[in-house]
C-alpha cells in the first residue's frame, strides 16, 4: 500500500501540471470552474476516504461553486 501511495503523488501531480498548461486560452470563469472541480475532488475523495461517488460529487459541487464565483469577474 505505501509503494502505490508513493507513486500516486507524483502522478497526480505532474497531471496537475500539465494540465494547467492547457488553461492559457481559457476564460476566467472557465479557469475558476475547473479549479473548484479539481479542489472539489480532492475534498470528496478525503471526506469519504476515497470513495468514487465522493470524488465526483465533490467535483460537480466544485465546478458549479468555481462557476459561480468566476461569473462576475472578466
């Protein structure tokens, strides 16, 4: 278990990486919107101890609180 915890970190952070490399054209309220999914994710997955349903949930809730507050910012 604590090889894949090793590994799993700097997987998901060079997926981080690269993909915020594919944000440059992107909208303040689109940028917003997935930064909240991302953080919505994370926030599942910890209060369910990494249950699938969790993650997504957490995700859609993320996306639409990002939406949100990226709406009245150009």
């Amino acid at each position: 278990m604590k090889t894949i915890q090793k590994i799993i970190f700097p997987v998901l952070a060079a997926t981080v990486l690269l993909g915020a490399a594919g944000c440059e054209n992107m909208s303040h309220r689109e940028k917003s919107m997935a930064v909240g999914a991302g953080a919505g994710a994370v926030g599942g997955a910890v209060l369910t101890g990494g249950s699938a349903l969790g993650t997504v949930g957490g995700a859609a809730v993320g996306g639409v609180i990002g939406n949100e507050v990226g709406k009245n910012k150009k």
